[in-house]
C-alpha cells in the first residue's frame, strides 16, 4: 500500500531557508563596523588638522582654523591638578 502525500503536505515538516540577513549577518556587520570605523577616523582627522579648505570627492569644507598663541597654550600633568 503506498501513501499518497500533496507537496503542501511533504514541506510542511521542514524551516523556511534563511534569509540574506540571517546567513550573512555576521560579514554584514563585518562591514557596517568597518565603514563606520574608517569614517570615525577620517572624521577625527578633520577635526584635529589645521587645514582652511578640506577636499573629498563628494564634501568640500572650507573653515576658519583657531590660531593658537605660544601663550594660550598650558600643559599641566595630573600631579598639578
């Protein structure tokens, strides 16, 4: 005696294949944090240099630098404060 089974029937018992996100999440993260990193450090070097006109390929920045005197400047270690 042989048992007839519909399609509907024989996968009902099995998961639904995994989508992109879960198959690939981890090398997705991968890359979103490697972007955001080098983007945090591209944005620290802006930030820090002393350049009047900033260039990229999609941002051009021009700014006004704050002119730092000899005097204005006070360096002090931890055993000061």
């Amino acid at each position: 005696m042989s048992v007839q089974c519909p399609i509907d029937c024989v996968k009902s018992g099995c998961d639904d294949p995994p989508d992109f996100i879960q198959k690939h999440g981890a090398w997705l993260l991968t890359v979103i944090a490697s972007f955001s990193a080098a983007m945090g450090v591209c944005f620290t070097y802006f930030l820090k240099s002393r350049c009047r006109h900033i260039k990229t390929p999609c941002i051009s920045c021009d700014r006004d630098v704050i002119v730092l005197e000899p005097d204005q400047i006070k360096v002090t270690t931890t055993e000061d404060a």
